[in-house]
C-alpha cells in the first residue's frame, strides 16, 4: 500500500552508552566499611559534600588506589568519519513521495492542500514547406513557389497550481497559468518577421481518485479527469501555442514501488473541441518514467512521453501533415527545504521534428496541514 507520509525529515538522534568499570581487588577489601563514591561526570569537578565518620578517618587519610580507566569497546559510539551522516529510510521516501505527488502519481491526504507556484520555459525550432505567390509579373502573370518556413518560437509561463485532498481517495486540481511568446519567422523569399504577447492561459479544474492500491503484483491505480476551459486566447501564427479551445482530458496513472525506486507509467487522450471554424487534432499521449530515492531528502526522475496528435479540421476539412508525432524525454530531481516546502526541477529535449527542441520546468510546493 502507497500513502502518501508528507511530515517532516527529523535527524537521527544518537544516544552513547556509558560504561562502568568493574571494582578492582584493592577497592573491594574497603568497600563495606567506605561510603560508596558519587557518580561524577566526566570532564566536570565532584563539589557534593562527603561524610568523614570518625571511624574511617585512618582509612580516608591513606592513599586509595586509582580506579583504572574503562577500556575502549565495540559496545560505545563509533566515531564518524567526515561526511558521513546517518540515513533514515522514511524521511529518504518523502523526497520519493513529493516527486509523486507533483507528477499527478500521488494523490495528498484528506485535508492537506497544496499551492504550486511554478515557472517553465519551451523554445520550439520548426520548418515546414509553404506555398507562397510572387507579385505579378509584367506579363501578368503569377508564380506559385513552394518555400520553407522557418518559426523559432520562446514561451515563458508563470503557473499556479492548487491541490486539495479530499475523503474517499480523491483529489480536487485547479490549475493557473499567464505566458509571453515570442516568436520570429521568415521563409525563403520574406525577411523575419519578430511577434511578442502576454496572455492568460486556460484555467483548468480536475479531479483525481486513487482505484486501487498496491499488492502483489498490482500496482497503484490512479484515474484524472480535466477539464480545460479555453479561456485564455488563440493566438495567431507563429505565436499560437494550442491555447484558446476546450479539452477534456481523462488519464490512468499506474504506479509500482520497490525502494528506493518507483515506476510510473500513464497513457492520456485529450478530446479537442472545435471554436471558430478550427478543430485541433485530438491527441494521445503515452509516459513512461523511473523514480529515485537518492537521498534523505533528494530524489530524481527520468522519464519519456510520446504524444500522438490527430490531424487539424479547419471548416470540416482535415488538413493533411497537420497530425503531429513527436517524444520528450525529461530528466527532473526534487529536494525537499523545510517541512512543508519543496524545490522542483525538470528538463527536457524534444525528440522528433514537431518537439519542442528543450523544455525546462521549476515549482516550489508549499503544503497547508
């Protein structure tokens, strides 16, 4: 069974155990008339005030023999040598345990909401053949040529996520973004063309429950459904980023542990509704990654996801070589700052000509108990 345990790393208290020598033969013959000696800290001065009976003046005034010191033994604390440090193996799960639960794999506790503000960035290089009409020649005449499109397009968005934990294993989503695109274009017979906005994302409401839990063989099974309200604004080419349509997006996440390692594997279709005449292509994407516990508070991630993008309609007519097929393949680590606060960071390369060429994501989850 995976739970999500979301509490704080604590250090490792060690505690030395103290050794008491054993009496030696010439302490012994005086013990049963000497009061016994007071326990005295080591490294600290013995002021407790002792009782001198007259009848053991003669025995205080001689020289007593001095206790032997105790022998070093494999039972007293091991010395540490430098840069080791003690490794608990559940606060070592935790930095596992938040890396699942940003990737949608966990799902939180009843009752703990949690508020994501993150950043990303994705630089797409795109060429693609287009036809283009040169001016009229004196004849009178027109020449069609076909050309290549050059698009280098930057997207800069500002996120914020917010999670809540819900009873019945489920997980109400909401999510926030704002982006700048730039964008520059050119073909073969036009100079480049340079294009800048800033615009409000869609805003997305979702809801996650958790099916099954682990055992056995059988791994967590995790189902989401999204909703994508469209609102933010369909930008024109070459700044257009997909944005402005409704989806709804349903997902099954399974996943599988085996410390310090886990296994997450998904397969999503998001359905694309048509606005203005224009229908996107409906896509499917497949994922695949592995997760690690590296350290107490440390864990990294290296995944892949296919997505498989249906062809565009534009007035009821499918464009053809508008379908898209194309993979990322992403490498993130999480580390965990404070009890309630976590650093999340992930790159990606684009694989295949439709790809963005690389992606870099960073969130900082705050947890409320």
């Amino acid at each position: 069974m995976l739970e999500a345990r979301l509490n704080a790393l604590a250090p490792v208290a060690s505690a030395a155990a103290s050794a008491t020598p054993a009496p030696t033969a010439a302490t012994a013959a005086t013990a049963a008339s000497a009061p016994p000696p007071s326990a005295t800290t080591s490294g600290s001065p013995d002021t407790a005030p002792r009782a001198q009976p007259a009848a053991s003046v003669a025995q205080a005034a001689a020289p007593s023999p001095q206790a032997p010191q105790p022998a070093s033994t494999g039972a007293g604390p091991v010395a540490r040598t430098a840069g080791s440090f003690d490794i608990d193996e559940d606060a070592a799960q935790r930095a596992l345990e938040r890396t699942l639960t940003q990737s949608g794999a966990l799902l939180l506790q009843p009752g703990t909401i949690e508020f994501s503000p993150g950043f990303s960035y994705s630089r797409t290089e795109q060429v693609a053949p287009i036809l283009l009409t040169l001016p009229v020649l004196p004849s009178g005449a027109t020449i069609t040529s076909i050309a290549e499109n050059r698009v280098r397009r930057n997207e800069f968005t500002a996120r914020a996520d917010f999670r809540i934990g819900l009873p019945m294993n489920a997980q109400a989503e909401f999510g926030l973004p704002v982006s700048h695109t730039t964008a520059q274009q050119n073909n073969t017979f036009d100079p480049v063309t340079s294009k800048s906005a800033t615009r409000l994302g869609d805003v997305t409401f979702g809801l996650a429950k958790t099916f099954a839990r682990e055992k056995g063989v059988m791994p967590d099974v995790i189902g989401r459904l999204t909703y994508n309200t469209g609102s933010g604004q369909n930008l024109p080419s070459p700044l257009s980023t997909g944005g402005g349509f409704h989806q709804l997006q349903a997902e099954v996440i399974a996943v599988k542990r085996q410390d310090p390692l886990a296994f997450v594997a998904s397969v999503g279709y998001a359905r694309v509704f048509e606005k203005d005449g224009i229908k996107p292509g409906d896509a499917t994407v497949l994922s695949l990654s592995s997760l690690l516990a590296a350290s107490p508070a440390t864990s990294l991630q290296l995944g892949f996801s296919q997505v498989l993008r249906a062809k565009q309609q534009v007035g009821g007519v499918r464009l053809d070589g508008s379908d898209q097929t194309y993979g990322l393949l992403t490498l993130g680590a999480t580390s965990i700052l404070s009890r309630d606060l976590t650093l999340v960071t992930q790159f990606g390369v684009g694989v295949g000509g439709d790809a963005p060429r690389y992606t870099f994501n960073a969130a900082l989850p705050i947890l409320f108990r």
